[in-house]
C-alpha cells in the first residue's frame, strides 16, 4: 500500500438539494475498482471536502471501506488546526482509513513558516495510528512548499511522502532528490506527471483518473515499462483532458467527464456552480482523444 502507481481522488456525488448522494458515491468507486489503480483517495479537493461537515466525511470514509475492501485507501485528514487534524485523523482511521493526506493548513498563511508546518505535520504522525501523507495544493492554500521540509519530516517514522500538486516539476524534482527512496513523492498534476515520472515521482493522485482510468493507467505502465514514446504520446493526448477538468472547469468538470465516461459523478455542492450542459460538447473530444491514445 503505497502511492506507487495511480490514485483517483474521488469526487463527493450530491443531489440537487445538495444532500449526498451515497449510491452514486458507491457506484462509480466500485466501477473505478475494476482498474488496477495503487488505490482510492477520499475526501481530497476533488472531493469537495472543504465543504462537508465531519458526520458526511466520516459517512463517505465507512461507504468507501465497505465498497472496495481490501483496496489501498488513502483519506484527507487536513484541518486548520494541528488538534482539530489530529482528532479527525483517529477518527478516519478507526473507520479504516490506510493512511491519511494531511493539507497544509493556509488560513493564517503569512504564520504558517516552515517551523510552523514541520510542528504541525510531526504532532499529527504522532497521534495517528496509520501513516501520514503530507499534501501540498498551492493552488488553493496559496502557500508554496518550503525549501527542506520534506527532507526534514522525512525522517519520522509515520510520515511516508508528499503529494506535490503545484505542476512545478522542478520543485518535484529537488523534494526527490532531498529525501531518502523510501519516501514516496506523488504527482497531483496530471499536464505534467510524465516529466514528474521522469525526475523520480513515484506515481500519480490525478483527478482525471476518475474519467480516463485506462489512459492515465496506461501512461504510467508504458513509463513504467521503459516505453517512453507511448507514455509521452499519452500524455500529449491526456493533458487536455486534464486541464480541462481541472484548471479550466474545475470540481464541476470532471464531474461532467465522468458522466461521458460512464460514471456518476452528481453535481456540485453551493457555492460551487454547475457545469453548463454545453460543456458536455467541449469535453467530449478531449475525453475520445485521450482514450483513443491507448
């Protein structure tokens, strides 16, 4: 159990009244599970946990464990507080939960120095019974990754890696070569996760697994497999998609991906806004191109 390979963070399916849509949740992680994913990221951004209150989180933790068991399963522990993130932490893993993805806190982000965080992150791993995955959204918390932490913290004994979300693959690269092999640095970016395969990540968290599970799969075998010309031919044809699904359209995007693919992705919980159903059009060649590169 690891992040060696590729993981879907999983989207949190609501119904138009904005109550979970538990079935919908189930369905589309029972059909994701027919793919040889590394395994299953639940209450992650992709899965709107900033807006759900503690009884839904720990609701969709106890449905994944029971949809997929046996399955790697990684959850989003992060809290603003280093109490509040650890409460929740043994909470999480007392339903389950292989290991917890612990999110910079960001609100006071001018205090959060790299003394704060490094306090933060190892009084988490020691009050959690599961390892500790440290994540690092730029994009939403505002706070770029210091210089060193992830050497620093690498050292204790429950805290396994990092998923870096920036898309600087750079910066990817120094956390790689700062940190011993054991510890494993994820890509959350998928426009770039062949070059971070390329300088040493050990595998992807990548929203747009959850509508092309066989494409994204298919480019870390091919790397995996020394086929660089089918991994760089995938990812050409997979970042579009991703893009759009991410950076472009956001949460409510890739939810209108996985609906083309199949799945049940529902809507999106208020504030969010909707997809407008025109951009089922837009997304619909993105998502034939990417599998057609299989």
């Amino acid at each position: 159990m690891s992040l060696r390979g590729v993981i879907p963070p999983l989207v949190t399916p609501f119904h138009a009244d904005g109550g979970l849509d538990l079935e919908a949740f189930s369905a589309s992680l029972e059909a994701l599970a027919a793919h040889d994913f590394a395994g299953f990221l639940v209450l992650g951004s992709n899965g709107e946990a900033a807006s759900l209150d503690e009884d839904e989180k720990l609701l969709l933790v106890a449905t994944a464990r029971r949809s997929v068991p046996g399955r790697f399963l990684l959850v989003g522990s992060g809290l603003e507080s280093t109490r509040g993130t650890s409460l929740l932490t043994r909470k999480l893993a007392d339903l389950g939960a292989d290991a917890v993805l612990v999110l910079t806190p960001c609100y006071y982000k001018g205090r959060m120095t790299p003394e704060a965080l490094r306090r933060h992150f190892e009084a988490v791993a020691d009050a959690s019974p599961v390892p500790v995955y440290l994540y690092s959204v730029p994009a939403f918390t505002g706070l770029a990754w210091p210089s060193g932490l992830a050497a620093t913290l690498a050292t204790h004994p429950r805290i396994r890696g990092l998923k870096e979300s920036s898309g600087d693959v750079g910066l990817l690269g120094r956390v790689v070569a700062s940190v011993p092999p054991a510890f494993e640095v994820a890509c959350g970016n998928a426009p770039v996760f062949y070059p971070a395969l390329c300088v040493g990540a050990s595998g992807g968290v990548l929203a747009v697994a959850n509508c092309a599970p066989r494409a994204t799969l298919q480019l870390f075998r091919a790397f995996a497999a020394g086929d660089h010309a089918t991994a760089r031919r995938v990812q050409q044809a997979l970042a579009p998609l991703a893009t759009a699904v991410t950076l472009t359209h956001g949460v409510a995007g890739l939810k209108l991906a996985m609906s083309l693919a199949g799945l049940r992705g529902g809507t999106v919980r208020a504030p969010l806004l909707p997809g407008a159903p025109s951009l089922l059009d837009e997304l619909r060649p993105l998502l034939e191109a990417a599998n057609a590169a299989i």
